[in-house]
C-alpha cells in the first residue's frame, strides 16, 4: 500500500494547548483525590479482641477454637458442605482450604480493642494494657507470629474520652518504636467519628508522633469509621463521609461499617440491627461510592449471633454468617469483623467458596479479553481490571494457588498485576499458599 494520506483537520495545536492548560488544576485533582486502589492485600476481615484479653497467644488460640468447633459441629468436607448449602464441587476444596488457613494463618487483620470491647477500666489499668500490648505485638512480628496486619482501635475524639484516647494511642505506638519500630503491618482505627475536625486531629496527632521520633511524614495511617449518621450526612445535605476522607489528608486506609451503633443512632431496635438491613445497605453503598479512586477501602460491619452451644444452634449461626459474608462480597465489601473464632470457620469457607466459584468463568473471561477472542460476554478494559482483582484478591486470601489460575486464565501474578494496573505490594506477613 502506498502512503497513507493524513485526514483533514479544523483545529491548530492552540486549542488542545489552551485545553491543557485550562484543564491542568482538574488533571493535577483527579491525580491527588483519586489515586486509584493501593495494589497492597486487602485482609478478608478484622478480628477484634478487648485490650485486656489479648495475649501472646491470640492469634493461634483462635485458630484452634476455630478448628475444634470444626471437629464438633462439621467434622469432615460432606457436613460442613451440607451446613452451609455448599454445591458437591466445592465441598471438598472449601473444607479443606479453611482447614488449612486456620492452621496457617487464622487471623489476618487483629485489632486490640481500647473502646468498646474494652469497657471501664482505671486510667492505670489502660497505660499497662496498651503498654503490654505494644511489648506482645513487637515481639509476635519478630518471631513470625503476628497477623498480617495488626493494631489498636482507640478512643473516639469526642470531648469525654479524648484525652484517655490519646494517651492510650501514644503509649501503645511509643512502645513500638522502643522495641524496634513501627511494623510495616500496623493499622489504627479511629472510631465514631462524626465531624471532619476529629479526622484532622487524628492527622495532627500523628503528625506530632512522627516529628518526635523523626519519621517521615505520613509514615502511619488509620482506619475510620462509621458508626453515626452524622458521618453519612451532615446537617446541610452534605455526604460527609467524603469531607471525612478529604480531612485524612492521604492517611485513611479504610472505612469501617459499625453495625450496632450506627443502627442504634438511627432507632433501629435491636432486633434487626443486622448488616443487611435496608439502613445498613444504604450506609455503605454511600461510604463505597465516596472512597471509590481514592485507595481507601471500605470494610463491612459484623454480626453479633454466636455460634455457640449445641450443635444445631451452631449451625444456625453459621448459616447466617455465612450467608451474610456471601452477600457483602456480591456488593463488593471484601473486608468485614469477626467476633468469636467460631466465625472463622465461615468466613474463610464464604471466602473461599465466593473466590473458586467463579475461578473458570472469571480466568476465561480475562483470558478471552486478552487474545480478542470471541466470547459470550463482551467486556470493556474496566472489567478486564476487575477480573484481575478478583483473582489476585483470591489469591492474597490463600482461595486460589497460582498455578491453577496460570492454566486457566493465561497469566503470572505479573500479569494479573499488569491487567489491573496496580503495583501490588508484598503482604508483611506470608506463610504460602493455602
């Protein structure tokens, strides 16, 4: 073929400049407010355990609670598989890969919890708590024992507890740096926070840290949450869950749904104050959209039904658990809070079961995508990204092994990374695949 003619044009390079030019502080807004996700392993869920319980020993006394109710409520892959509804496809791998996490790795977000779960202590009580717990979190990151990500849930910013808040937060993060530094894993959660003021003092607060033991600025992040109306919408109509993430000033990492209390706040009686209720979906679905680009990732709430006592009200409890991680992880909550190490069992079994179920749709699909290939579906770059992320998330949580998703979808970790533009940062702790 001969050269190419150029088509006709009207406009000059002056007008794409005077664009670009016009455009700059729109380009550089887009660039600083939304970032886009982190790439870093989202943990599966947050186990929170009050200040005064945790031990050295937490994280693997839970699993082995996890694993003995295992053995007395669903002691092989066809019970557990019939408690649950899990298809005859499932029933083993599922069994056997929550049998295999909670032997591995349990627990892959702990909060030490100074609020709520914590209840009335002596101001000394608490200075020795956090202390103690600061000496046992150091200790458990550097003999291989910690959660992947680990840390406290202080005090709110509100004017009664505030100061107690800050102590206990100053005394827990001093004692990390004196023995042997922050780790890599550490999250911090700011509860019912209701003002866009209490975020920035959160920031100021680390900031004042971070001068002190000379670190760089922005080294520690936190997590808020969302337990008041107020932190949904303000008084002039306004979402303030955004004007939230907006005053973390590049420090929030997630957004925490708190059931209870925010379904309390708004009258729901006690009854249904549960994470599908229609409050609860409206809550998040605002929280999800409002972090959306930003890196901040938004978490589920929990459920306070126990899976204790006989065998059929175990089951009951696990039903419901269950069935509820399943629905959050359809409307993309990825994250959400475990209770008791009885829910273990079902959190990692929805998990799991959610991740293998769509393994061979979801690795074709990208695949199909991939080599232009024809397919029943016809998916755009957004959903070829989402796929991606759908398994590298399967592969974090221990879901999937990389082999099998090699065979099917066609792509190496670096390849799914590639797929969702991310750069995807090591985990801090890693005890292989599942």
């Amino acid at each position: 073929m001969g050269p190419q003619k150029q088509p006709a044009t009207t406009l000059d390079a002056t007008v794409t400049s005077a664009l670009d030019a016009a455009l700059a502080p729109v380009d550089a807004e887009l660039a600083r407010r939304y970032p886009g996700d982190p790439g870093t392993r989202q943990p599966v869920h947050t186990v929170y355990v009050p200040g005064e319980a945790f031990a050295a020993d937490t994280v693997r006394d839970w699993g082995d609670r996890a694993l003995a109710a295992l053995d007395e409520h669903a002691p092989d892959a066809a019970s557990f598989a019939a408690v649950l509804g899990l298809p005859d496809h499932l029933a083993a791998p599922v069994h056997d890969r929550v049998r295999a996490k909670l032997a591995r790795e349990p627990v892959e977000d702990l909060r030490i919890d100074f609020e709520d779960g914590y209840g009335g202590r002596t101001d000394a009580d608490e200075d020795a708590h956090a202390a103690r717990a600061a000496r046992l979190v150091a200790e458990a990151y550097a003999n291989g024992t910690a959660a992947p990500y680990t840390g406290i849930r202080m005090k709110c910013m509100e004017a009664a507890v505030r100061d107690r808040g800050v102590r206990t937060l100053d005394v827990f993060l001093t004692g990390l740096v004196e023995h042997g530094g922050l780790p890599d894993g550490l999250v911090l959660t700011l509860p019912k926070v209701t003002y866009p003021e209490q975020v920035t003092a959160m920031v100021r607060l680390l900031e004042a840290f971070e001068r002190a033991h000379g670190l760089h600025a922005g080294r520690i992040g936190f997590e808020i949450q969302i337990e008041t109306s107020q932190a949904i919408l303000a008084s002039d109509g306004t979402a303030t869950v955004a004007r939230l993430i907006r005053a973390a000033e590049g420090r929030a990492t997630g957004l925490h749904y708190g059931t209870f209390d925010y379904s309390a706040c708004l009258g729901v009686s006690a009854a249904h104050q549960t994470s599908d209720h229609p409050a609860a979906d409206h809550a998040k679905a605002v929280m999800q959209v409002a972090a959306a680009g930003t890196g901040v990732r938004v978490s589920d709430g929990s459920t306070n039904v126990l899976p204790v006592g006989p065998a059929a009200q175990v089951h009951e409890a696990w039903r419901l658990h269950y069935g509820l991680t399943r629905r959050a992880l359809a409307r993309a909550y990825y994250q959400g809070w475990d209770m008791h190490p009885g829910h273990l069992p079902t959190r990692y079994a929805a998990v799991f079961a959610f991740y293998r179920d769509g393994l061979k749709k979801v690795a074709a699909r990208l695949a199909a995508y991939a080599n232009r290939a024809g397919c029943d579906v016809m998916d755009e770059p957004a959903t070829a990204k989402a796929l991606s992320g759908h398994l590298l998330r399967g592969l974090d949580c221990g879901a999937l092994d990389l082999d099998e998703v090699t065979a099917l979808s066609g792509f190496d970790r670096a390849g799914l990374e590639a797929f969702a533009s991310l750069r995807r940062a090591a985990p801090t702790v890693v005890r292989g695949g599942a």
